[in-house]
RNA sequence: GUGAGCGUAGCUCAACUGGUUAGAGCACUGGACUGUGGAUCCAGAGGUUGGGGGUUCGAGACCCCUCGCUCACCCCA
C-alpha cells in the first residue's frame, strides 16, 4: 500500500448502510423532541474559545486539556465546540431571544470536538443529540426530560440501563459543603492514595470516585452533598424526585455523580449502562442555573441533556432494511434512450437505477440481484416493438408486462397504500 | 498525557524452531452463459507483510525506533 491518507485519529467515516441507522435514530429523536416542544436551533461548529473558557468552565478537563484551539487568518482564538450548551446561550444573548414567550425549548444534533485520546465510546469527533430548557425552575421540568429521555430511548429499542440523579447544590450551599468534605479528607489524608490526596484540593467531589477499597472505605464516612443541601435547593431535589415517582420512573440517588462541567447546580442525571466497557453513560445533563448571567444575558435558569448518538448506536442492534428498488435493463442504444426516459418518470413515485455500462442481460440481472434490487424492468427487442416492458420480481421471480402508462400507474397506487 | 495489547490483499485469517517466488476463503472484474439473476467451474486483478534501522548467509517472524489501531487510566457523550 502507498502512503496513506486516511481519517485523522479519533474521528470515523460513517458509510452506508451504517448511515441509515444514524438517519432512523435521528429521527426519531426529532420526532421525540418537537413533541415535548422543542425547536432545532442550530449553532456555528466554531465559536469564541473565550466561550467555552467561560461557559464550560476554565477548571473543568474539557477546557484544560481536550479543547480544538486554533487560531485563525484574522488572529482570533477560535475553538471547535466541545460541547453544545454554552452556543445556545451564546444564541440566545446574541439574538434576544429571551424576549420571547419563555421558557424556552431548543434541540440540536451534531458534532461535537474533544482532544481526548479515543477508546472504545470515545471519540474525538463524536455527536451528541442536545436539547436545552430555559427559564423554567420548576423542578418538575427535570422530571419531564428524564422522561422525554426515557421515551427516547423506547423509541429506539434500548431498554438495559439505569438512571441516576444527584444534587450538586448551589454558590450558596456547595461552598460550605466542599469545606466540610475537605476537611474530612484532611484528617485522613495520610491513608488516602496519591491521587485521591490530589482530590483533596482540586476536586474533592472525585473523592468519592476512587476504585481502590481503601479509599472507598474512608470515602463512606465522608460527608454527602445531599445531606448537606440549603434549604431551596434540598426543596428542589425532594420535589424532582417526587415528580419522577409521578411519572413512575425509577431511578437511583447517586451522591457519587459530580459530572465533569463546572457549571452545574441543583439537579444532575445520567443514565448508564453494563452494555457500553468502560465509557457507560449514554446520556447525562443538569442544571446550570448560573450561566446565562455569567454571560451578562438576564438571569435565565438553564436545564439540560446530551445523548451521545454513537454510544445509542452501538446499543441498537436493528439494521433498517434497504428501501424497494427498480434496476433497470436494456440492451440496445434505443433501449437505453426508452430507458433513460421511463426512470425519469418513474421516479416520480419509486427509487430507479440506472447503469451505463454495457452488459448481457444475463449480466444485468446478475447485478441487480448482486445490488438487492427488488424489480427489474426489462427493455429489450421484444419490449420496444410492442411498447410493453417486462416487470420481474427478484425475490419471486414473478414477471409481467406493463405499458409505460400502466407501469406508472402501477407504483402509484403502491405508494398510496 | 500515562500504560498494555495488536499491525500480513478491500474483509476474515494462514505461512513449523528464522529457510524457495508470502497463501486461502469471502468480496471484486471477466469468461463458460449473445433474452432471464441467485448455483457451479475457470481465469484475472489485488501486497514494498504499517514505515525506518539493526542482527543474520537468509527476517512476515528476532531486537530498537517510529507511525497507526484497539483497550484501559484520567475525564466524559
């Protein structure tokens, strides 16, 4: 083999047939989210890395190690996007569209862009289906989009998973909680691993997150953020699960899911699965109550959730089947002229293809058997003369002749039924 | 960024302890077969064994470097 060009690390050619799974999930998902009365807003892949910086948050991974930065002809420090949510605020401040009836409902699916070193269920470039609430602090919103999600994953026959929720507070409670937590660790700090003494200071929320026992041991006795609530957002989390219980969903109190983005309170989710190595949530979202006044826009409560769509994929074991089509055969210049014309008519009602290069016709139906062709039609001698094609049903083998008004006809009243 | 495993034809894999000109199945193209496909048979095309260096009379195999893929850690979709 020559030198290769081929598709940089972490990213992947999506090829036929595998694209009419992503086209059904899409959807699907399209048709999920506008009934719950979201909109598709769709946001420029680059942005400002200033954005993210700002908005993802300037301690989270994303933005300290996994961010596409370049700089641009213009000297501009652009990224593309590691994630949807900070664009849609972006949107809404740049075009004022708080100043419509809110809350507000928008979707998006696309790619998304992470430095990260691929594995199984992560990738580089990778897509998230991304749905967005603002302005709607009833916590029975939260409620609803877990169980939008739930509807979701339905549609799309996934049913082995779990979903967990947490409560990661607010500016006015986590503060002291991580204070508490904090000094916890230090009085054990000695016992603790190298990393989790690292945690210490700069994510003592991971702490909980160590897989060796020893830690995990100290980690039990160690203070809970959902024991440890103010009173509005201990409200909000009491009332969240309420309305889950409403709606009979079952779910799992993680007091363990921090979830790597800076910018959320109150409310986190996540829905896992044992089918998916190591990489096993699916989905996962919150809110960020926070960020639109961050950006100097009105102080808008945000909520909301991302799928990732090759992880949905890789759990849908359904092929969508190829749809009916005509391969056409001919087997003269006259016949390839009747040709020409009669698949552009019937195209107006089924999928035709037509080939150019000369064959047999022995070596036509070979093709289009090879092709999955589910009729051929037949123009040859016998067909011009008399101005009748021969229709042939691969499968069955079934064939009879049609005038060209006839055949028409014929796939019409088909695609009516 | 750290660690481990793996790189032979488009795909799946062979090639003994290092030993001729690196093979097979599937797929592809053509033919047997000039108006009836799926089957069978024949033929063709397809490789710098990921790349570079080293050891050796001799390397697909052994050693070093490098690139790539995969999985895991960190973190996340």
């Amino acid at each position: 083999m020559k030198k290769k060009v081929t598709a940089i690390k972490g990213t992947k050619d999506i090829l036929p047939p595998e694209t009419r799974k992503w086209q059904w999930v899409e959807e699907r998902a399209r048709t999920v989210f506008e009934r719950y009365g979201y909109r598709e807003l769709r946001a420029p892949v680059f942005e400002a890395t200033e954005l993210f910086e700002k908005g993802t948050g300037e301690s989270s991974d994303i933005v300290l190690k996994e961010m596409y930065t370049f700089t641009d002809k213009g000297g501009r420090s652009l990224t593309l996007r590691p994630e949807y949510t900070p664009s849609v605020v972006r949107a809404i401040i740049d075009h004022r569209l708080y100043l419509q009836p809110r809350p507000l409902r928008f979707y998006y699916i696309g790619p998304m862009f992470r430095y990260d070193k691929p594995q199984k269920g992560r990738y580089r470039q990778f897509h998230q289906m991304d749905i967005e609430v603002f302005d709607e602090k009833d916590p029975g919103i939260d409620a609803e989009i877990i169980q939008m999600a739930t509807v979701l994953l339905k549609q799309v026959g996934v049913a082995d998973y779990q979903i967990l929720v947490n409560s990661v507070g607010c500016p006015r409670c986590r503060p002291s909680y991580i204070q508490k937590l904090r000094e916890a660790a230090q009085k054990v700090r000695e016992k603790l691993c190298p990393d989790c003494q690292r945690r210490i200071e700069i994510n003592p929320l991971r702490l909980f997150d160590c897989k060796i026992e020893t830690c995990q041991a100290l980690a039990a006795n160690f203070p809970k953020i959902t024991d440890n609530l103010g009173e509005e957002c201990q409200q909000h989390f009491i009332q969240f699960q309420h309305y889950l219980q409403v709606l009979g969903i079952s779910y799992r109190v993680e007091p363990r899911l921090v979830r790597g983005l800076d910018y959320y309170t109150r409310t986190t989710f996540e829905f896992v699965t044992s089918a998916l190595g190591a990489q096993d949530a699916i989905l996962g979202g919150g809110r960020y109550d926070e960020m639109m006044k961050q950006f100097g826009g009105p102080d808008l409560c945000g909520i909301g959730l991302a799928v990732g769509v090759e992880r949905l994929l890789s759990l849908i074991k359904f092929q969508p089947s190829n749809p009916e089509f005509i391969y056409i055969i001919y087997l003269s210049e006259e016949g390839k002229e009747e040709a020409m014309k009669l698949a552009a008519e019937l195209r107006k009602e089924v999928d035709c293809l037509l080939e150019y290069k000369p064959r047999s016709l022995r070596n036509q139906l070979s093709r289009a058997n090879k092709l999955g062709a589910t009729w051929t039609l037949i123009i040859g001698e016998d067909e011009l003369k008399t101005g009748r094609f021969t229709l042939k049903h691969m499968a069955s083998g079934h064939q009879a002749s049609y005038s060209s008004a006839a055949l028409l006809e014929h796939f019409k009243s088909r695609g009516d039924q």
